[in-house]
C-alpha cells in the first residue's frame, strides 16, 4: 500500500468543498455523471466527526450544506426549486444524524453502512409522499445513461441509488479512511463501478426499471410494468427503511439502559 501525503483526518472543509463540487458536477454532468459515483465519499469522511461528541453539531450543518447547493443543481438553477432542493438536503442529512446518533449508542459495531440503509429507507419515505414528482431521487442522476442500470429489474429504481452509494463507501474505505490508500478497494471500487455497467451494456437485452415506471406501482397504479416489479416493489429501498427503524430503535434502547 502507499502512502498518502496526508495524515489520517483532512480538514471538513476541503471535504465539504469537495463533496458540493463533485456532486454539482455529477448532477450537471448526467450525459455522463461519473462524478456522482465518488461525490458522496467526502460525506462520509465528514460523519467520522460523528465519533467526536464534543464537535457541535458533528459538522452535519456542512453535509447540508453540500446536498442543499447539489441538489439546486441538479434543478439547473431553477431558483423556484431552492426551498425544495433545501427540504430533501435536510431529509438526506438524517442520514447521518441517524449515523451519528446510533454510533454514540452502538459504538463501533455500528459501520459506515449504516448511512446507507438510512439513505435508502428516506428515499423510500420520499417515494410514498404525495409530492414526490419534487423530489430527486439519487437514481435520477444516471437517468441518462439507462444502459448502465438494465440490471435494475429486480431490485427496484432506487436499487440504483444503492449501488451509487456503494461506491461511494467504497471509495470513502479506500482513500479517505485512513492515511493510507487500500489498493485492494481501489480495485473493488473500480470493479463494482465496471462490473455491472459492462453487465448491462453487453449481456442485458431489456431496458432496466426507470422512474415513470417506479411511480406508476406507488402511485398512478398505471403504465406497463413487470409481475415482478408488481410483485417485489422497491425490495431494497423498502428493506433498508425496515432496517433504519431497527437500528434507531436499538440505539434508544441502548441510550437508555446507559442512562440507567
């Protein structure tokens, strides 16, 4: 392994600067949004003040911060949808308040993945609300690029959204975590970026779930959509949602029986 130039801890900030221009650009770029694939890496290295109980506010203001002018990007500055794009950044920065919140309880048992389930279960809080059609959804950002998500078929649209994330904490693992570069998650990070993209493009015939498609089941109950789909619904967003209670709900548990 190499080492970084760097120590252990980067400062918040060149995080934060670099999270909001990563996934600005991911948001702009969607002919080709490879950024947003690492763009969310910097917010996890950002949670790891999380483990600080003394920082106020455990810098989630900056995780905010960085969604709210992301997601106003992706409206492509539509200035009417600032409060909206200000709304679904806080929604997504419970993800790591719930990080943040379980970790003082369940220490370090409690892994990085664990923002992930909570992503996950909000967007799929967000898909059952009657204004969803306002909201992004992680998905959203490779809509351009269908070819590489056919494989989404049975695992649901926000599936998507979980693999971006994965890759995300990945890359975070590989690069961020330490002062240290884990070449070996390079490899993985690289592998599960390539794996499913060269999947979908060369050996999937079929055109992947899309939105319209996502919304017809929770909503519209119209447009052409698969028994399975029918079926299964959004198996992963809806099982991360079960999984977030779960995990919150052991943490009050926790955080009392301390008290005690």
């Amino acid at each position: 392994m190499a080492k970084k130039n760097n120590t252990t801890f980067i400062n918040v900030w060149v995080l934060f600067t670099a999270a909001t221009l990563l996934l600005s650009a991911g948001w702009l770029m969607k002919s080709f949004p490879v950024l947003i694939l690492i763009g969310i890496a910097p917010l996890f290295a950002i949670s790891d003040a999380a483990k600080d109980k003394d920082t106020p506010w455990n810098h989630l203001e900056l995780i905010l911060l960085a969604l709210a002018i992301s997601l106003f990007c992706a409206s492509v500055f539509d200035t009417s949808q600032w409060i909206m794009a200000f709304a679904q950044a806080i929604v997504l920065t419970l993800a790591f308040a719930g990080y943040a919140f379980s970790y003082q309880s369940l220490g370090s048992r409690l892994g990085k993945f664990t923002i992930i389930f909570f992503w996950l279960g909000l967007e799929y809080l967000m898909l059952k609300l009657p204004w969803q059609n306002d909201f992004y959804f992680l998905a959203d950002s490779l809509e351009l690029q269908s070819s590489w998500w056919k494989w989404n078929a049975d695992i649901g649209y926000l599936g998507v959204s979980s693999w971006v994330l994965i890759v995300n904490l990945i890359f975070y693992l590989a690069f961020l975590k330490s002062s240290y570069i884990n070449w070996y998650l390079v490899v993985l990070a690289v592998f599960l970026v390539a794996g499913p993209v060269i999947y979908s493009i060369f050996y999937l015939n079929e055109p992947g779930l899309n939105r319209e498609q996502m919304t017809a089941l929770y909503h519209d109950g119209t447009g052409a959509i698969s028994e399975n789909y029918k079926n299964r619904g959004e198996l992963i967003a809806r099982t991360a949602a079960w999984v977030s209670v779960l995990i919150i709900l052991l943490a009050l548990v926790k955080n009392k029986i301390k008290k005690k």
